[in-house]
C-alpha cells in the first residue's frame, strides 16, 4: 500500500469512528433527557400524592411517602426529625383536625442523579382544629427523595412555617 492509500483510508477510517461517535452520543443524549424528564415527573407526581394525602387527612397515606430507614430525617422550624419521630407527629396532628389543605405555589424540581432528585416548593397552609379553630400558614419546603426498589421516597426534608397574614 503506497502513502497516498494509506492516507486515504485513515481518513476513511476517522469519518467512520466520528460518524460512529457523533450516532452513538447523540443516541445517548435522549435517553439521557428522558430519563431525566421521568425523574421529574416522578418527583412532582410525588409531591402532589404527598399533597392529596395531606388533604385528605389521611395519616397512613402521607407517611407512605417517607422512606423508613435511619436516613430519613426531616428538620420542620428548627427541630429535626428521625422517621419514628416524624411518624408519630403526623399521626398525632391528623386526628386533631377536621379540615386540612396544602397548596404547593410551585414546585421546583432539581434531579441530583439517577435516584436521588429534590424538589423545593412554597406553599399555603389552612387548618381547623377540632374547636372550629383556623390557622392558616405560609411556608417553604425542600424534600429530597430517594428511588429504592424502584420506588421514590422522602429522605430528607426542611420546611417552615409561619402565619399567613395575607388576607
């Protein structure tokens, strides 16, 4: 084979590999984009679950959302939480209210890695206790979640609350 062969099919050879290449991440860059959309999608459709079962005062079905293991830690106006902790607080206050309603103002959505994604949102609280007594709250929270066995769960969250004096 003279120079100019060789030569020639080199460059043959490194349009093949780089067309290979460009198919190749450009194939990869999809998938990756949707999966990334799914873990979003994922996420919302967990706060909202979370927010349903908030308004539906319904105890089991919100911490059904927390992943229960030593991980799990939530700090709500300065106080933190372990699973246990966070568990009976919510089954404490559900029963103590006759009407209760979250709304997110918005939810941020942020994928960390392939199983770990958080969302930040604002949010509107309303409450009526037992004794017809309305709270209504503002507030913030970020929860981040955890895919296991191929379920996406609350590890770890921070909120806070203060009265709503917006009338």
């Amino acid at each position: 084979m003279n120079s100019k062969t060789k030569r020639a099919s080199l460059i043959l050879l490194l349009a093949l590999v780089t067309l290979l290449l460009v198919n190749f991440f450009g194939s990869c860059s999809e998938p990756q984009k949707t999966k990334k959309e799914d873990i979003e999608t994922a996420m919302r459709s967990l706060m909202q679950t979370y927010a349903d079962a908030i308004n539906e005062i319904n105890p089991e079905k919100a911490i059904s959302h927390y992943n229960q293991s030593p991980d799990f830690i939530v700090y709500q106006d300065g106080i933190s939480y372990d699973y246990e902790k966070t568990v009976e607080q919510v089954k404490t206050f559900f029963p103590s209210v006759k009407f209760l309603h979250v709304k997110w103002d918005t939810i941020i959505v942020r994928v960390l890695n392939g199983n770990v994604v958080s969302a930040f949102a604002p949010f509107h609280e309303s409450f009526t206790d037992k004794n017809d007594v309305e709270t209504r709250l503002v507030g913030e929270v970020t929860w981040i979640a955890r895919k296991d066995a191929d379920k996406w769960e609350f590890v770890y969250g921070h909120a806070f609350h203060k009265p709503d004096t917006a009338k």
